[in-house]
C-alpha cells in the first residue's frame, strides 16, 4: 500500500528571484499575480510586461510560452482570495491543464501578492496538485504504471510556508478516494480487510478484526441483520487503534460505513439508485484516511476507528421489514425497510465504541438520499448531541472548503420512529427528512455523557469534483476532520462542547 502513503511530489520553495534562463529547466512556468495589477508586478516575473496583451484579451488565466531556449510552456492566472472552498477550487482550475501535460518540473512565481496571501496560495495549489497527480483505480489493459515524480518549485517566497498538514490531508482524501472508487468484486469485505492491515501497519495503529462469529456473542445484532444476507462469512467490523503514549483509553473514536455493496436487500433499489452502490462504504474510507492523515501529524491523543464493513444483499437469508432485531446495547428496531442498512451496523459500531468511553466520536457515513435533497452533493449534513458542536463543524468547513451544514435534533422529530412493538422504529414509513431521522435513531446508541458528532456525506460524490478534488468521489470529511485536530490537541474541540 505504499504508494498511498508516498506522494510523488516534490516541493522546493526558495526567496530567489526566476529569471528567463533559470525557467529554462522547466517543463512549465505558472506565474500568479493579483486582481489588482500594474506594471510593477509584471516587471518582477520574467517577460512580464510581454504578457500585459494576452491579460487583456482573457479574464484570470492566460497560456503561452516563454521566449527562452525551452519555450517553456506558461500559465498566468489571477489570484483573488476568497474563502477555502473556491481557493481551492481556483487552484484545480489552474492546475488542471499543466498537470495533464505531465510536466516533470513546474516553476512558480507569485508576484504582487502579500505574505499572508503567499500562504493561502501555496496550500492551496499544493492540496489541488496532491489530487490531481492522484492516480485513480483503473484495470485497463493499457494502463502504465509508471513512477513518476513531480518537481514543483516555488520561486520569491519570503518565509518558507509549513506545508505538513495540507500534504497530511491529501494523503488520507487520497486513501479515502482510492478504496471509494475501488469496483465492489475488486473491494470485497476479505480485501478491504486486509489492505487496511497492511496501510496501518508503518504508522503502529494496532488492527483487530470482530468476526460475525465475535458480534454475535457481543449481541451486535443491528450489524448481523444486515451482514445475515451474505454469501460469505468475511463481513465484521475493524477496530484500529491509534497509541501514540502509553494510554490504553482512546479520546477519540471514529466510526465509518463500510457497506462495499448496498443492493437495498430484500427492498431492492432500481437500476439507477443502484449503480453506485460499490461507493456506501466512503465513510469507512473517510474514517480510515482521517486516522492515517492524524497519525502522519503525530497527534498526541489516542484513537479508536471502527469500520463496519458489510454487503447489503438480497437473498434467502436477509433480514426483511418488520423484523424485530436486539442491537448492542440490548434496544430492539423494529425493522422498516432493508435499505436502511447503514444506521444498523452504525447503531452497533457506535454502541461498541462508546462501551471504551471516548471523550468524542464522530461517525461518517453515506447516509441518506434526502440529505442530498436537502443540501445537494456540495455539502454535507451534520447532527450531534451537544448543539454546540453545530457552529465548531461549520466553522471546520468553512476553513477547510468542506462546507457542511447543521440540521435539528429536537425530541418531537423523534416522533416517526417510534415502535409500538419494539423500542424504536428503524426509520420512518414516510421518506420526509429522513436524514434527520436517521441522525435521531443514531443518537439511541450514543450514550447522552459522550459528545457525538454524525456526518451524513452527502459530499461524498460529486460528478466532475468538488473544490480541489477532480474525481466523482471526493474523500470528503478527510480535510474536515484535520481541520479540527490540527492544533493536535482534542481539549481544544471538548472545550467548546
Ligand atoms: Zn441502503
């Protein structure tokens, strides 16, 4: 698994100036100069004032090439800072074309621009390079695995700029978008399994498996009912365990939705609700690639990650509606429809989870369609116990470009899913807000002591991308998740909840 944790590329950043012959060892040249420019600025950056004619014909990008011995391709491209999200989005945009020419080295050269702004450049043309160097899973038959290094320099920068976070980020997006895009009979819960082993292997994260044969003397009967329907026996949940001192008991817990192939069981979905399914198990994935991303920081505090990796099949043995199922933590569901799988092996992970009593659990999960209804694929939805939390998260994504937005958690929204027969209803009869139902149905297995945060990754796909990201998966929460740790300490996030 090693090339998903080594980036292929190389970063130099230097206070010289470039001249017309240094670009000269450049495959590509990107100048970026500010929405405000004279002749002051042009004049810093090599043919400069050459380029005053093809500014004028263009709005914020312009192509050519250098007059030198290479003729080095070029690129000008107009910053104006806004916030993260369409930063991000501006630094795709403007890498998209150089990267897909394959240059070997790319020469950067911000003029005009204050320091400040020299940060939020460099960061986020690093995130959108990381992710588009990316290779994607592809079985192609004339797929060249070639091993290539990108040599990006960065000229006339004042202070050298700490690049380890964004570089930490785009390491776990990319195992989260990587396993995402993965072909179901390419990703079964047997492979999953043991990929995930190997990746957590260099970083010390110890790795425990929980067999169907384990989660029923546990009474993890949410999981069973859903994993009751496989062929294979593989399916279970992983527990990765974060020590980076002598501390038994994890701070954080992390959960994620491993369901590698959602047919909607015995209430089977259509064609095209079902063309996709190979990618319900992003939350494990974005779980998984926020812990790898959390221990490359060397964060301090410990973390447990659960992932419930399970199909969702229609067979003889699936569980069906009105099945009335004991989960962990001894509440009975009476069961509604079996498309709702991923809020029963959610219910037992969480239950499980809180039995080591963590400080906070945030779960990942591609939960519902109406969470898409409501907010589209740009944004993700967000639920917890402690109301609090909703402006932390949307604070989070609002620096990290992965926006998210609250959603209620009163009582009387409870009020579709009570049972008559068991202690909760799975989920309503009526699909109206069912992502908030959802979120309701979670928080019975949450202890009300621990805080709780729930993302329902309604950002998980987005077709063409979403901010720097250039593939339909795009690994959200990953970046989200850093944000929130990255002063690496958990007090920091506890004290506002
Ligand atoms: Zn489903």
């Amino acid at each position: 698994m090693k090339h998903l944790i080594e980036s292929k590329l190389k970063i130099y950043q230097t206070k010289r100036k470039a001249n017309l012959k240094s670009l000269n060892a450049f495959d590509h040249a990107l100048y970026i100069i500010p929405k405000e420019y004279d002749d002051s600025v042009l004049s810093k950056i090599p043919q400069g004032l050459k380029l005053k004619k093809l500014l004028k014909n263009s709005q914020n990008k312009a192509s050519s090439r250098l007059n030198n011995d290479n003729f080095t391709g070029l690129t000008l491209s107009i910053f104006d800072k806004k916030n993260s999200f369409e930063n991000l989005t501006w630094a795709r945009k403007t890498l998209t074309h150089i990267i897909s020419e394959n240059p070997n080295s790319v020469a950067i050269i911000i003029s005009g621009i204050p320091k400040k702004e020299i940060v939020t450049i460099l960061e986020s043309l690093v995130a959108a390079t990381e992710a588009l160097i990316f290779k994607p899973p592809k079985y192609q038959l004339k797929d060249k695995k070639v091993k290539k290094i990108y040599k990006f320099k960065f000229f006339q920068i004042p202070t050298k700029v700490d690049l380890s976070l964004v570089r930490a980020q785009a390491i776990g997006n990319n195992i989260a978008r990587w396993f995402t895009i993965q072909p179901p009979n390419k990703l079964d819960a047997k492979i999953y399994r043991s990929e995930i082993k190997k990746l957590v292997k260099p970083f010390n994260i110890k790795y425990q498996f929980f067999d169907e044969v384990t989660l029923k003397k546990m009474n993890a009967g949410a999981f069973l009912a859903v994993s009751q329907g496989n062929k294979d026996r593989n399916a279970g949940i992983v527990k990765l365990s974060y020590r980076p001192n002598k501390n038994t008991k994890p701070e954080l817990a992390l959960i994620g939705k491993g369901i590698i192939f959602d047919t909607g069981g015995t209430n089977l979905k259509p064609f095209s609700s079902m063309l996709n399914m190979h990618m319900d198990m992003e939350g494990s994935a974005v779980a998984l690639g926020s812990l790898i991303s959390l221990a490359i920081l060397k964060v301090p505090f410990p973390i447990d990650t659960w992932l419930a990796i399970t199909e969702n099949r229609i067979s003889s043995t699936a569980y069906k509606a009105q099945d009335i199922i004991k989960a962990h933590n001894g509440k009975t569901i009476q069961t509604i429809h079996t498309d709702a799988e991923g809020r029963m092996v959610l219910a037992d992970a969480l239950s499980i989870a809180s039995k080591e009593k963590p400080k906070l659990i945030i779960d990942y999960a591609t939960l519902t369609g109406s969470c898409v209804a409501a907010l589209t694929e740009k944004y993700s939805g967000v639920f917890t116990n402690r109301s609090k939390a909703n402006n932390l998260m949307l604070e989070a994504g609002i620096r990290s470009g992965e926006r998210v937005w609250p959603f209620p958690m009163d009582d009387d929204l409870e009020e579709p899913i009570k049972s008559e027969i068991a202690d909760l209803k799975q989920c309503a009869i009526s699909e109206y807000g069912d992502h908030i139902h959802a979120a309701k149905f979670l928080s019975h297995f949450v202890p009300k002591n621990i805080p709780w945060i729930h993302i329902d990754l309604s950002a998980g796909k987005n077709k063409g991308g979403l901010a720097h990201i250039p593939t339909d998966a795009t690994g959200f929460g990953v970046k989200l998740t850093v944000e929130l740790f990255k002063s690496k300490k958990i007090t920091s996030v506890l004290k506002d909840l």
